[in-house]
C-alpha cells in the first residue's frame, strides 16, 4: 500500500456537516448556525434518561432470550434428554416469536459467537479504521467497500456520522479483497461472518417454522441467502461535537440516520458505548448494552414474508460527543432475483422480487431524500 503518513485517519465529517448546515443557513436567514454553536455535554451515566435533541429517551433492555438449545452442537442421548430438548426448543423459538412480533429486536445469548473472536474483531476494527483516510478511501481495501458519511445528504438530518468496510461475504476470502498489512484481519473477519451467518440462519428458520409449522421451512429458508448476496458492515462512529443534548433538533448529528433495514435479519455486536435506539410504539427508546449479547432485528423483507407478523423497526445510532463507538453487522440478503414470496396468502404486499425492492429504495432516497419502503408494494 502506498505511503500516506501525513494523512489524518478521520473522514472529512466536519466539512460535510458544515456545507449541509449552511445549506439549511441559506433556507432559514441562518438560524442553523447559531443552534449549532452548543455546549457539548459528557455521555450520560448507565441509570440517567438519556437526553438527545432536546427530547428525553428512556433506557429499555431488549427482551434477551438464551438460544443456546439451538446453536448447541453436542447432543445428549436417551429419550428423556431428547423429550426435554423439544420442550427447550419449542419454548425458545416462541419466546423468538414473540419478540419478533412484538419489538421487532431481541437479545441473544449463547449464541455460538465466541466472545474472545468479538473481542479480536474489536481491535483488528480498530487498527483498520486507524488507518488514514486517504488509505481507507483509495487504496482499494477491503473490495474497495469503505464508505463515510452521507454522500446523497442534501440536509442534516439526512447526515449519519459515521465511516464503515460493506463487504460481500464471498469477498472476504477472494483473491481481490486486500487487507494491505492487516493479516489478523482477514481470518478474524472471516470467521466473525461464518459464525454470524450460521446464527442468522438458524434464527430465520425457527421464525419461518413458527408461521408454517416445524420442519416446513426446510434448511436453506430464505432462498437465495448465501455467502454471494450476505453482507457483513465494519462500523465505527468517530466522536461528534455536535452531538450534544442542548443542539436543537435540526442541528444535531446522527451517528446513523432513522431506517429500517432491507433485508431478512441483521445480527449485530455492538460496544459498551451504546447508541442504539429503535422506535416502539410512538417513541424512541435507547437500547442498553448487555456484554456478550447479540442484538438481531427482523428486516424488510421478513415483514413482507411474515404479512406483518414481524416488524421491521424504524432504528438510528445516536453520536457521542467524547467516545468512538464500534459495531459489526451481518445482513442476511438473497439475490437480486429472488422472489420475496409470503407465509401464506392472501398477501397484503404484491410479488416482488428483492432487486426491484433495492432500486426502489435507491430511486426512494434519490428523489425524496428517504427510503419509502415497504408501502411501495402493497395491494
């Protein structure tokens, strides 16, 4: 890789940030840059409420469920250990069931995922992101899959806050995915992405298997998941000056815009320094980290399979004024060409495939500034 020691490691955020807010300038005779000018506040402490933009968000745990009966690869024998195991497992695809249903996210435990690897992952990321931003953005590593910040942000509320490695499962291993110096990172991202693609897919089946019934999801639901159409994103959220509690609303940055996600399921390891928050009901709440916990979320298109029996929930990361903030997401997708389909029907979503679903999302944000989803395929 060539020489760039002179170059600073962050992305420009701070230009971008700048050039969108006195964009705003121009709408509102400059009101926006007087609210930027903000007091910048220390994370808060685990029991406070949580303060951002000026509205308060109360701390909730996730409904946390111990999936260990069904990643376990050591099985007992003798007829009683087989009965009770059904028993565990039926009650643990319920409690899945329900969570999905009714939040939309849940937190797994003894999910096969070695803390000791989420641990590596954490510091192989570090080193990665620590590189300059010159290297990051054109020295082709990783699939040339970095990306920072928002580049089709045409206001701050559009802004994320944040520089990320997308990589295609099938890139991780190919010849043309370079890593530069960075060896550890290669085998450690490797089997971070085949560990959480085995727990994402066992999760999808125990989902479908609670709508159609056991064994009726087969072993390869969803169809078109594999190692060419999954993704794994490296994220890291740099501190933000403009993340403070006092910013108004239209001033403060996100580390990652409201959303939901396209996909089937997303599994993601996040950090001790939180940020997460996801809409339930009519309000935001936070979501508190719990070490060693998987945090796994129902995407759009499980909705759609599910005819809204799982929801896909509206989620965002919130920046911290003082503290980098790391995660690791795994997005199970199918291909492009694969038919979404249904539980059963009637459907309230028209055929779709997930192709035609993605275009609209990226012609969605181009025109309107944000993803319409979902509404744009029902009946």
């Amino acid at each position: 890789m060539p020489a760039f020691a002179e170059s600073a490691a962050e992305p420009p955020l701070a230009d971008s940030y700048h050039a969108l807010l006195r964009l705003g300038a121009d709408d509102d005779g400059g009101r926006h840059d007087e609210r930027a000018r903000t007091k910048v506040t220390p994370p808060p402490q685990d029991d406070e409420v949580i303060t951002t933009t000026g509205q308060p968000v109360s701390e909730c745990e996730l409904p946390l469920i111990d999936v260990g009966c069904l990643t376990a690869t050591a099985g007992g024998a003798g007829g009683q250990h087989q009965a009770a195991s059904a028993e565990e497992r039926a009650a643990c695809a319920a409690a899945i069931a329900t969570a999905a249903a009714e939040w939309g996210f849940f937190q797994v435990v003894n999910h096969g995922v070695r803390q000791e690897l989420l641990e590596e992952m954490r510091r192989e990321q570090a080193r990665l992101f620590r590189l300059p931003f010159e290297a990051k953005a054109t020295a082709g590593l990783l699939n040339d899959s970095y990306r920072w910040g928002t580049p089709t942000a045409t206001s701050l509320r559009q802004l994320s806050w944040s520089e990320a490695f997308h990589l295609p499962l099938a890139g991780i291993s190919g010849k043309g995915c370079n890593y530069s110096d960075l060896t550890t990172l290669r085998d450690v991202t490797r089997e971070v992405a085949e560990a959480m693609s085995g727990l994402a897919k066992t999760l999808a089946r125990v989902l479908a298997e609670s709508l159609l019934g056991p064994g009726a999801a087969g072993d390869r639901f969803p169809d078109g998941c594999d190692d060419t159409t999954c993704f794994l994103r490296l994220n890291r959220y740099p501190p933000c000056p403009f993340s403070s509690a006092d910013a108004d609303a239209d001033a403060a940055a996100f580390g990652l815009v409201p959303h939901t996600d396209s996909d089937f399921l997303t599994v993601l390891c996040q950090d001790h320094v939180g940020g997460l928050q996801l809409m339930k009901g009519s309000s935001w709440v936070a979501v508190r980290p719990i070490p060693g916990a998987l945090i796994v979320n129902i995407g759009d298109l499980f909705q759609a399979w599910s005819n809204n029996r799982y929801k896909s929930v509206e989620h965002k990361v919130m920046t911290n004024a003082t503290t980098e903030r790391y995660s690791v997401a795994f997005f199970l997708c199918p291909s492009y060409d694969s038919p979404i389909g249904t539980c059963r029907e009637p459907s309230p979503y028209r055929a779709f495939t997930f192709g035609e679903y993605r275009r609209r999302v990226q012609e969605d944000v181009k025109t309107t500034g944000k993803k319409i989803g979902l509404r744009n395929f029902l009946m």
